[in-house]
C-alpha cells in the first residue's frame, strides 16, 4: 500500500460562489479564478447544464490518457467535484462530473454518463469554491502510476 498524507493548517479558507454561463469554458474560468483570487489550492462543487463535455479515462496498465469521448448536447450535471492545484507554476484544474441527459433508447428514458471531464461548455452552472490560503498544493509526476500527482514531499 502507498500513501501519501500531510496535515495541512491553512491561514485561511475563502469560499466562492458564483456561476458560469453563455459557453464558457469551464476549465478555462476556473483557472482565471484561481489565478485573479491567488488560489494554490482549493475544492469545487458545481451543478447545472453544459453543452458539451469530453470526457476521457486512464488506461492503467499502459499509463496513458485515452482519446476524449465528446458529448454535445444538452447535459444535466449530478454531481460535480474538482480541485485546484498548481502544474508547472500554473492553475491545474481536476473536475470530474456525473451527468444525465434525455436518451429514448435508455430504460426510462434518461442515460447517465460520467468520468475524468477534460474540457466542459457551460450553459448555466452553479458552483461553490472553497479556497485553502498558505497550503500551495503542487503536482510531480508520479512514476508508479504515470500521472501527475498532488505532490507533499516539500511540505512541513
């Protein structure tokens, strides 16, 4: 088993709410957030309609990222999460979503989808947005696994 734990005592916690609409991006409008309000690390939840999503998943045995799976149409968000870390002296935005939308060949009429969202189009979202000050949160490549990690090894 390989755990990775730190204790983090923050100077403060700022939370965010706001929304995202008119086909913003909204990986892009996190990291702008991120950057405009000094954000290291933070938490969000979101949920509302988007457009479009890609959604892409982790082949775990070969360490790669597949190709996108692109829905455009109407989509209605469950459950959104994500974190904001730091990549490269850059906001890194993590969102994974949880969506439905109306399918008549799926039992009930509805299909639900979900995973690792690379790119999102707001119609109207809601979002709360939890920021942690003095815990910078960075991401290293972590070699077991192939992806870029939350990484602690400079911290107290």
């Amino acid at each position: 088993m390989a755990v990775s734990l730190v204790q983090v005592n923050t100077q403060a916690t700022r939370v965010f709410m706001g929304t995202l609409t008119n086909g913003t991006a909204v990986h892009d409008a996190f990291a702008q957030i991120a950057a405009a309000e000094h954000i290291q690390a933070a938490t969000f939840e979101m949920l509302g309609g988007l457009t479009e999503v890609a959604l892409s998943a982790y082949d775990f045995e070969r360490q790669i990222r597949q190709e996108p799976l692109v829905f455009r149409r109407p989509l209605e968000i469950l459950s959104g999460h994500g974190a904001i870390s730091r990549l490269d002296g850059r906001p890194h935005i993590h969102t994974h979503l949880v969506l439905s939308f109306r399918d008549e060949t799926a039992p009930h009429g509805m299909a639900i989808i979900g995973g690792h969202a690379v790119r999102a189009i707001a119609f109207a979202v809601e979002f709360t947005l939890t920021a942690y000050d003095g815990v910078p949160v960075n991401r290293a490549m972590d070699a077991r696994t192939g992806l870029s990690l939350w990484d602690f090894s400079n911290s107290k």
